[in-house]
C-alpha cells in the first residue's frame, strides 16, 4: 500500500506537495486492492489542477469536494 502512494506523489510532487496522503485497501471480486488518496487542497480547483496532473502521467485520478 505504501509503494502506491510513494509512486503517486512522485508523479506530480509539486502539486502533491503539500497534499495529506493515505491509501485505503479494499478487496473486490476476490482482488485486494489499494488505492491512493489526497487531502487537504486549499481549493476545488487545486484538487482538480492535481487530478488533471495525475492523469498526464497516465494515473487514474477523480476529484470530490467533501
């Protein structure tokens, strides 16, 4: 879970920087899975600007305001 983490922040680090990180497993289909997640934008618009950087390096990313 850890290795995913690292490799998402290191594919965007300047707009992951000052983001919270933190993965959440989860199984399905029998398939366990982890998943990297960012908080802590000071903005809608700064959690879009880093979901729009994810996906140029090929990172599936979607945003939610909470």
């Amino acid at each position: 879970a850890a290795a995913v983490l690292a490799k998402t922040t290191s594919a965007a680090p300047a707009v992951l920087a000052h983001a919270s990180g933190y993965t959440v497993t989860f199984d399905k289909d029998g398939v366990t899975y982890h998943r990297a997640r960012f908080g802590g934008f000071g903005s809608k618009d700064a959690g879009w600007k880093a979901c729009k950087a994810l996906k140029r390096k090929k990172i599936d990313c979607y945003a939610v305001e909470n």
